[in-house]
C-alpha cells in the first residue's frame, strides 16, 4: 500500500506542476525507477496500476524481467550501456533513453535488426559537462543526432538528462531548459526516423521543476520504493 500511495502522490505533484505551466498531465509519464529493488515491489507496483519501469544493470533487469513478463509492463534502460551489452537492452527494453555515441548507436542498430525490431532511444546529453557522468557533450550532439538518423533499425524519440543534483530544485531549471532548446534545435533539422517526442529530465528531487519546463519522461526510485540499500 505505501508503493501505491507514493505513486499516488506523486502523480499528484505532477499533476499540479503540469498544470502551473499549461501542459496537460497525460503528457508526462512516470517512470519508477526499480534498479536495486526486488521483483516484490516491481509487482507491487504493477499490481496498483504502474506500468513503466527504468532499470540501470542489464543482468539485474533481465533476471526481474524474466520474472515478471516482459509484456507486463512498459521498461525503459535509463543506466549506462555498454556496446557489448547492446542485445540485451534490445531484447528486453522499449526505450533505451542512455544513447551517447553512433558506436553504441550502431550496435543497437545492428542487434535490432537481426530481430527484425526498431528500437526506440534516446539520445543523453552530459547537460553540465559533469565529468562523473556519461552523455554526449552538447557540442557533439547535434553531429551524433545527423548521423543516427541513418539507421534504419532506430528511431531517435528524443533526448534525455541528467543534471546536478541541487538541494534546491529551482537550480536545476537552466539545464532542462537548455536540454528542451536542443531538442528544438534537432526538431528543426527534420531528420529521418527522428522525432523530438521525449524529453527524459527530472528525477525525486526535482521533477516538479523538469515536468514545468516541458519533461515527458519523469525518473523517480526513491520517492516511490524508499532509499537504496
């Protein structure tokens, strides 16, 4: 009942940061991030009505994917993937929201088409140029999105980050807002098997500020399962 009441209230606040800034509500989905939380609580939230999942570890995610049913809910790989890691996400996510080099991009390609399956992703912007985390640099993005497009096997839905954290949320706002002008920028280029749908911003401390500056993807664990072990 708490992981129900805690999706709950947090649909609540997104509901209400939607609305301070025009945008309807239905245009945000919460993602519960459920990386080191036991399938229990997955299907807890399953079974209260959630369907979108994000996951950091590939072999910790395939073993709570095969438990649960792949069809049972909507997953989403929000950790860093590496190359040689690529089929599994194919196999098993809807959304790759962690892509940051055409290398990477290609071998998701190349995975994708041998079963016959267009991946959707996201391409990740290192929006603070934080050298802790992984993400192309903004100056690379626009050259990455160009050449990406060319893969039949992918479809580019648009862009995800991840800024500082702050104590103050109100600090995080010029990164999603910068991150939003970027995919404009890449909107404008009207780029094969690219569309700027997503923006995959804001996470437990602040995703009232990123839903507010247009995120339609909103990453929240720990205020929907409790702090990490």
């Amino acid at each position: 009942m708490q992981i129900q009441s805690n999706i709950k209230k947090i649909q609540d606040e997104i509901c209400a940061a939607a609305q301070k800034s025009g945008r309807n509500a239905s245009g945000v989905t919460l993602i519960a991030v459920s990386k080191r939380k036991p399938a229990e609580m997955i299907q807890q939230a399953i079974d209260a009505g959630h369907r979108d999942f994000g996951e950091n570890y590939i072999q910790e995610a395939m073993e709570k994917i095969d438990l649960l049913g792949r069809e049972s809910a909507t997953w989403h790989f929000i950790g860093h993937l590496q190359s040689n890691k690529a089929k599994f996400a194919v196999k098993y996510f809807d959304l790759i929201h962690t892509v940051d080099t055409v290398k990477l991009a290609k071998e998701i390609n190349r995975q994708a088409e041998k079963i016959g399956k267009i991946q959707e992703i996201l391409l990740q912007v290192n929006i603070a140029r934080e050298t802790t985390k992984s993400g192309a640099q903004e100056s690379e993005i626009m050259d990455i999105a160009n050449q990406v497009c060319q893969f039949d096997n992918l479809h580019v839905s648009g862009l995800m980050c991840m800024p500082p954290f702050f104590d103050d949320p109100e600090e995080a706002r010029i990164y999603f807002k910068r991150l939003k002008q970027i995919s404009k920028d890449i909107e404008a280029l009207n780029l094969p098997h690219t569309d700027m749908t997503h923006l995959s911003m804001g996470m437990s401390n602040d995703f009232t500020v990123a839903v507010e500056e247009g995120a339609t993807l909103v990453r929240v664990g720990t205020a929907i399962f409790g702090a990490r072990p």
